[in-house]
C-alpha cells in the first residue's frame, strides 16, 4: 500500500499543475480503489473529528448538487454539476488510505510531483505563449485552473 499511495500523490501533484481535467480522474478513480478496500476491510476510515469535518463540508456539497437535480429535473446542466463535484466524495477514503503512509514519504512524494508538474506546466505556457495565446491554458484548457494548480506546484518546490 505504501508503493500505491506514493505514486498516486507523485501522479496527483504532477497533474495538478500539467494536467488539468486528468486530476478528475484520477480522483475518481481513487475514490472507487478507496471504496473497494474499505469494504475489504484492508483500512478504516480516519475517527479524527477533523478528517470527518472535512469529508462532511465536502459531502454536503456534493449533495447540494443532488437537491438542484432533483429541483430541476429536466435540466441536463443540472445533471452535469452532480457528476463534476463527484471528486468531492473523495476525501475520506483517500485520507484514509494516505493517511497509512509515513510523512516522509508524502512529503517527498509531494515534492516530486510538484517539480514534475511544475516543469510540465512551464513547458506548456512556454510552447502556448510563442504560439501567440494570450493566457496560456496548459493542459487545464482554462487560465485560471492552470494558474492556480501551477501555484500550488511551486509553492510545493
């Protein structure tokens, strides 16, 4: 599991900056592998009352998404929100599963990642930015998205 959880946060802090929609994904996809092995009993969820906080603000979140569905039924735009803020389900199971992690690994995991993505994320706004774009949009496909995960990976570095 520890192999597991360090190529996912490597992957994770690359995509942030380089990979824009990919995070998404990847997110999901961790969310169902997280799922899978808390009912194979392989972890427990976290008891912390701040990890189960969090997991709640971002459930309720999710579920306002739910009550604009059913609010709106015949909207499809409605529809599309509720599977967009499906990573917001995320959080618990995955704390959980890094959470088995030790801190140096995360940390170096993180780093890693971050200078990956970092790397990428340049290379694209270089390659956009001599292409004539205004505001370079990585692989996120919009500015401020790519702004923003490319921040977060250099302030990672």
């Amino acid at each position: 599991m520890q192999r597991t959880n360090y190529w996912y946060i490597l992957i994770f802090f690359t995509l942030l900056a380089a990979g824009g929609s990919g995070l998404s994904f990847l997110l999901v996809g961790a969310m169902i592998w997280a799922a899978i092995s808390v009912g194979l009993f392989r972890f427990t969820i976290p008891a912390s009352r701040s990890f189960r906080s969090v997991a709640l603000i971002f459930a309720l979140y999710y579920f306002s998404a739910a009550v604009g569905v059913i609010l709106h039924w015949g909207d499809r735009g409605s529809l599309f929100e509720l599977i967009n803020r499906l990573p917001f389900l995320v959080f618990l199971p995955l704390a959980g599963r890094i959470s088995l992690s030790s801190p140096s690994d995360i940390l170096d995991a993180m780093e890693k990642g971050a200078l990956a993505g970092a790397v990428f994320a340049a290379a694209a706004a270089e390659v956009q930015i001599l292409q004539g774009m205004a505001r370079p949009v990585g692989f996120a496909a919009n500015a401020n998205v790519f702004a923003l995960g490319s921040m977060v990976a250099y302030a990672v570095c």
